[in-house]
C-alpha cells in the first residue's frame, strides 16, 4: 500500500471508506497453515480474498516485531496460524509461540489495538475446511472493527487523567539511622576488600548535585569512606557488574530491595555467575524522584532480602540467612489502579493516550542503557539487514521500539523503573512493564528471586490456556 492509500484507509477523516475492504496480513507455518490453506484452494472451498499470507517455517520463528511491523505497513488485521499443539515439525515451537502471543495479545489490548484485529489459530494441514472458516470469521471480524486508527500523534485530544498515586513506602529513617547505616555499609565493604574476598566494591559515591550519587567502583579499602547511603540511591548497580567483572574475579554490589530481581535476572540468563558476585543489601529508606518517594516505593518495605551475602541495617551487618524481611508490605503497586483506569477505557482513548506517549520518544536509547535486562551485544532496533524498526523519530518506530522492548522484557523485568526514570521524556514505560507483569503472573505464576527458576517465556507446559486461539 501506498502512504496515502494507507491514511484513506485508516480512516483519518473518521468515517470508513465507502466501499472499504480490510487488508489482513496471515503469518502461517509453513507444514500445517500454509499446507492447509493449499487445500482449502484445491478443494475449490470459497472464502474472502482479503488475506495476504507470509510463511514462516514454524510460529516459534514468529517475532511479535513482525505483527507490529504488518500494522505499521497498512494491515488492519493480522491472523497468525500454525500447527496444532503436539504436532509441531520443530517438537515444541507452537508451544512456546503459544505463550510469547497469549503476552503479547494482552500487551496489543492494553495500548489501544482492538483484538478483533489480532488473531490466532491452529490449522493443520488436512484442515482445508477450518482456514476457510477461519479467514471469513476473521475477516468479518476486521470488518467490524474498521480501519486501523492512524499512527500519528492524536491532535485536539485533552489527554486522560489517570488516578493517583498513594503508598505509605519504607519506614521512614532520620538523618542518625541514615548515618548509621552508611558507617556499617562502608565498614562491611572495606571489610571485604581487605580479607581479598573481592576485587572491587560497586556502590553509591557523591554526585556532582545536592542529594545525587553516582555509581563508584573501589579497589582500595581506605576509599570505602566515599561510599554513600540515602534517598538519592537511584541507579541500579547490576547494570555494571558484567563489564567489571572483565576486569576483576570477583565483584561486591550493593544493592536495594529492587535491584535483587536484576541480579537474580542476570544469573537465570546466564550473564553472570553466582560464585562471582557478594550482594551487599541494604536497608532502603526508598528513593526519592525530586520531592516525592519513587512510583516503585511506595509499595515496598525496604528491608532487604535474605538472598543477599551481607545485610546491612541500622543495628549492624548481618551474615546472609537472617530473614530480615518479615515486615514486607502487602500493599499493592500502586499503578495497577493506574492500569486498571486505562483498561477501562475505550481501545481509541487507549490507543490516542499510548500514541501521544510514543510521540514523545527521541529515540535516544537511554530506557535500554539502564537496563540491566537490556544486555544484546547488538540491539533489534540498530540491525539494518532488514531494518524491522525504523530510526526515524516519527510514531510508528517510536510504537515499535518502545512495544517490542517492553515484550522482550516480559517475564524478564525485575521492576526496577530504570528506564522510566532515566527517559528524558517522561514516557511511562513503568506502566507497560508493570502490566506485563502482572499478566504473566497471572497466566503462569511469578518468578521469584530464585535463579534457578525459568523465565516464564522461554518455558512452557502442555495444559497452557490457549482459550483465544481459534
């Protein structure tokens, strides 16, 4: 389609088309869907001609990028097919597509995409009959849904309030518990350079700003004194210990309650090992974003985990193994009220609120810099043979970008809120993720610290809900 083919058909006037016909883009596998297809053509069974199909050689082959990349280029409607559960030809890439599109479908839903546009099926090859029953339902089902909205940024919209956030956050600790535990915390880390346990200690040190810090990286005990402590603790340290253990055996970090699940992240993948790392946790009186306590804190009691080597507190420094987490709130993140307000509203408020937020994107990177999940030693979106996410600063590579890293992170991110924090336009990518998260718990259960445990994408079981697959 042409770009201006496209914007009729989008219906940027805000009426359909007369006489419009949906353009449907099918991803199918290659030995079932497309076999099936062949059949339903052979058999001379009739059905609408608005699809228009891809073959892939199985769906575990199937990015997510490649839905978006259909929409971006003029689809109103895309059907991804494959081989029923069990027959796979490649023994379980359905089953694990299975479980990366139940995410993704949710994540579509959630940023404005009507589902009558999104669909999935199992065709097997002697299904002649069931794909030509499958494009006329979904056909009439992009029919009903109309034109995919326009990409570009919503003008004359007011915008959406979202409700407010409220939490109650760590126990507050004045200025002598604060020194406390900064003298324990520099005590515990020269106490580990000095017996050889490590290489190098990376902490806070001072910012160049009144209440900043900086990450510091300490080879020699005497400059343990520089090490800092207090609610301008922002970054999360794990994003550096990859590449300082190049340089040393065996690294010491310190840690918040939030960078655990980081760390524990990095060892699940593979990226570091257990053996390589001593965690120092330390008791967080939560972060601070200018005046107000941090989104992520104010659900959070800010007593370390067990998990942890070393815990510091105000009493003192304690070996590992001493649950000191006993006062863990029960309150709940406070964004889900935010997600569930916007869940509530109509996909095109939806989709005008995310659009205008992507619109925002400069494209500088600085969400992937800081996450410690973000560790590709080349990134989707500067790959160029073929170039799946464009660079240019306009909405629909912004959409890509920010959608397709949000899925790579599903099951994977630790809420930490870095890349919220750190993005100078203040897009709200600590909404996507948190939604993210709470549908893979409550699709497949969550994924504690424990790095043994798989991430939740990359498994699998047979009894998977597959109640939106046709």
């Amino acid at each position: 389609m042409t770009e201006a083919n496209v914007s009729v058909a989008r219906g940027e006037t805000g009426s359909v088309p007369e006489g419009w016909q949906p353009h449907i883009v099918a991803l199918v596998c290659n030995w079932c869907s497309y076999a099936g297809a062949d059949m339903a053509g052979t058999t001379r069974l009739e059905y609408p001609a608005n699809v228009r199909m891809v073959r892939f050689p199985c769906t575990g082959r199937m990015s997510p990028l490649m839905i978006l990349r259909a929409f971006e280029q003029g689809a109103d409607g895309v059907l991804v097919s494959g081989c029923h559960p069990g027959d796979c030809h490649y023994v379980q890439g359905n089953l694990v597509a299975r479980r990366r599109f139940t995410i993704f479908r949710s994540l579509m839903d959630f940023i404005g995409i009507d589902l009558k546009r999104l669909h999935f099926a199992w065709v097997s090859a002697a299904e002649g009959h069931k794909w030509a029953k499958v494009v006329t339902d979904v056909t009439a089902s992009v029919q009903e849904a109309g034109p995919l909205p326009s990409f570009d940024h919503p003008e004359g919209w007011d915008g959406i309030d979202l409700p407010e956030m409220a939490g109650s956050g760590p126990q507050e600790l004045d200025a002598g518990q604060l020194v406390a535990i900064r003298t324990n915390l520099r005590k515990a880390a020269s106490e580990v350079l000095t017996g050889g346990q490590v290489g190098v200690v990376i902490g806070y040190g001072a910012g160049t700003l009144p209440d900043q810090t900086a990450p510091i990286f300490i080879t020699e005990a005497p400059d343990c004194e520089k090490l800092e402590w207090g609610h301008g603790c922002r970054n999360n340290l794990s994003t550096y210990v990859g590449s300082t253990l190049e340089h040393h055996e065996r690294v010491a970090v310190v840690a918040k309650t939030c960078d655990l699940g980081a760390i524990s992240g990095l060892i699940r993948e593979g990226q570091l090992r257990r053996e390589q790392l001593l965690v120092i946790g330390v008791q967080c009186p939560g972060v601070r974003d200018g005046s107000e306590l941090a989104a992520k804190c104010l659900a959070c009691s800010g007593d370390p985990h067990p998990i942890c080597d070393l815990v510091v507190t105000v009493d003192g420094v304690h070996e590992s193994g001493q649950d000191l987490s006993a006062a863990v709130l029960d309150t709940p993140d406070t964004r889900d009220e935010q997600i569930a307000h916007l869940e509530s509203l109509p996909h095109d408020e939806r989709w005008k609120y995310w659009q205008r937020q992507f619109s925002r994107c400069l494209r500088c990177y600085a969400c992937r810099a800081a996450c410690p999940l973000c560790y590709c030693s080349s990134c989707i979106a500067e790959k160029h043979r073929p170039q799946w996410i464009s660079t240019a600063i306009d909405n629909r590579g912004n959409s890509s970008w920010n959608i397709i890293r949000a899925i790579h992170l599903a099951g994977r991110c630790s809420g930490c809120d870095e890349c919220a924090r750190v993005c100078p336009a203040d897009i709200r990518l600590d909404l996507i993720n948190r939604k993210l998260a709470l549908e893979v718990e409550r699709q497949y259960g969550k994924v504690g610290l424990d790095p043994g445990e798989k991430s939740a994408l990359v498994d699998f079981r047979m009894e998977d809900s597959e109640e939106f697959i046709l």
